[in-house]
C-alpha cells in the first residue's frame, strides 16, 4: 500500500515547463543584447565620458546577459494554504455487549 505524504502537493509551487523556462531565457538574453546593440549605437554617437560608459557597458553585457538567462526561476508559494484535514476520527473499537 502506497503512504500519502503528510502535506498535499500545491500546483502554484510547481515548476514551468522546459520549453517555458528557455523561452523567458531566450528573451532575457534578446533583451540584453538589443540593450548591448543600443549602446554600441549610442557610443557612436555620444561624446566625452558618456562614450567611454556606453562602450564599458556594451563590453560588459554580454557577460552579465549570460549569467541573467541562465538563472533559475523559482515560484514562491503565493497562492491559498493547502487544506489540512485536523478532524480525524478514529475507529471505535468493538463495543462489549452488557449483559
């Protein structure tokens, strides 16, 4: 016979599916390089200082878009409390008959 655990599964903690997760890593990452590609752009553009800044961060992007996309994504349980049934009655036992 087969034990139940003590706590019910809750659908809300569950994870994405596989598809689902490298889907929003895909977009994170098309996310950062179209930022990198801005800044890229703005560096030519730009003059003084804030070129120098725009062609660090273009430079630095790439790194920090690999290490965001491939951060695992977690669901917090927000939804209700599982149920938890506390009324459990026992069996009664045999009554004796009184003579």
């Amino acid at each position: 016979m087969k034990q139940q655990s003590a706590s019910p599964a809750v659908i809300t903690s569950a994870r994405a599916s596989r598809s689902e997760e490298i889907r929003r890593r895909q977009q994170r990452y098309l996310l950062s390089m179209a930022v990198r590609t801005a800044c890229f752009v703005l560096a030519v553009v730009a003059s003084g200082p804030l070129r120098w800044a725009l062609i660090v961060a273009a430079l630095v992007l790439p790194y920090v878009a690999v290490v965001v996309a491939n951060t695992s994504t977690h669901r917090e349980t927000s939804g209700p409390a599982p149920y938890v049934n506390d009324d459990t009655r026992a069996l009664e036992g045999p009554r004796d008959a009184v003579s």
